[in-house]
C-alpha cells in the first residue's frame, strides 16, 4: 500500500544479531567496520524513533525516484534498512546499483510498523556487497519474523491461495486497480495465510514477477524472494515467484 503521509509512531524495530533479478551470490569480500561517527546496526536499532542516525550500508534494490527522492532498500551483514525519500539527483540515482556502499545521514521513522530512514543525504563510497537471500520461511507467524524487516528474504513451498476474489490476485489490497497497480497476492504455510505483495514501483507490470503472479493458479506451491516489508503486520515485497 502506498504511503501518501509520514507518520511516527512510538514503536522500536527489535534487536536483530536483499529488488528484481538480485544476484545474491556477490560479495566481494567486503567487511562492515563503520567510519568514525556511523553506527552499527545494533545502535541503529535502539535508537530512539525521530533522532538521527548515520549508517553505512550497500544498496540492495531502487524502489523508486521522482522530483529528486529516491526509495532504497539497503543492507549491511548485520541487517537492512529502508530508505525513503531520501535526497538525490537523477544523476546520482542511476550510480545507486546493487551492492553500491553508501553513508547515509537521516532520521529513525516509523509507519504502521515499518521501521525507515526518512529526511536523508547519503554520499557513495567504496566498497560492495549483495546480500543473498536468507530463508525465514520458518520464522513466519512467529515473534522473530520482524528481527529482519527490510532484509532480502525467502519463503519456500507455499501454497498460492484466493486473493478473495476467486482469483490468484488482485490489483491493490482491495482489488480497486488496473494493470501496472500494486499486486497482492495470498499463501498459505501450515494453516496459516499471508498477503505478500509485488510493489508496482520496484517490480512493474515489465518485469517477471509480476507477469509471473499474473499467471499463478490456486492451490500452486511457490518459492518466492523479496524484501521483508512491513505494513500493519509482516507484507513482504516479492521480487520473484518460482512454482514448483
């Protein structure tokens, strides 16, 4: 669901000791020792909401970019962050490719549980690292789950199920939209049912996923990739959908 207002509520991310196509393989090797004045992930996470922090971290995937403020999911080997409406330049946008480090100083938000970076500036460094996907498909409906919000995530054999309007999906949460909105999507694990979503902006109508959740059937079994999002409860973005 998009997000028209920032919000804060006062809620912190728990303690925890990455977009289409992400090769999850790459890493060069490079560690997570912090410039003077930036904050490990541990700080970053028990900071207060509305102060500010400053993170190093390596871009992951764009979600988007208009009147120049990007969206940006970005990790380190400790855990992930969310960039939102962060400042930068078209120019500055197209160098922000997967595994790109980056210093990012902003404030600590939250909305409606996703814990973000809004009001940023960031500057390129050197360095590069592209998470691979961690499995948490046993982590779901479980308290942990939320310890990797915004980390690039899996879930393995789940079964696609009526999105509640006898299809597989339906676009936007409410089925009120057209080609090129936001899918949502329902699976099941173990009894219990989920909404994941395939977020117009960072996976377009172009690219597989969504024309790969278009083309699922009720009753499939999928493995899946994304980012742990969050919205009201755990709403991952998928990123790819492979039936089995």
């Amino acid at each position: 669901m998009k997000k028209c207002l920032l919000a804060t509520l006062v809620l912190t991310l728990v303690l925890a000791l990455t977009g289409c196509g992400n090769d999850s393989s790459s890493n060069n090797g490079d560690t997570d020792a912090k410039s003077e004045g930036v904050m490990t992930y541990a700080e970053y996470v028990a900071a207060d909401l509305d102060t500010q922090v400053v993170i190093e971290a390596y871009v992951q995937a764009k979600q988007s970019w208009w009147e120049n403020q990007a969206t940006v999911y970005a990790q380190d080997h400790d855990g992930a962050y969310f960039l939102y409406n962060m400042a930068c330049s078209e120019e500055d946008y197209a160098k922000l490719t997967p595994g790109t480090k980056i210093k990012v100083t902003g404030y600590k938000a939250e909305w409606s549980g996703e814990v973000e970076i809004i009001d940023a500036t960031f500057e390129i460094e050197d360095g590069n690292y592209v998470a691979p996907a961690l499995d948490v498909t046993s982590l779901l409906g479980t308290d942990d789950l939320i310890a990797h919000q915004n980390e690039f995530v899996s879930f393995k054999g789940m079964t696609v199920e009526d999105a509640g309007n006898g299809s597989a999906f339906m676009y936007n949460w409410d089925g009120s939209g057209e080609e090129g909105s936001d899918l949502y999507f329902n699976v099941s694990l173990n009894g219990n049912t989920y909404t994941f979503t395939v977020e117009s902006y960072l996976c377009g109508p172009e690219t597989d996923v969504y024309q790969a959740v278009k083309a699922l059937e009720i009753g499939q079994t999928v493995d899946m990739e994304g980012f742990l999002y969050w919205y009201e409860g755990v709403n991952p973005h998928i990123t790819s959908v492979t039936v089995k």
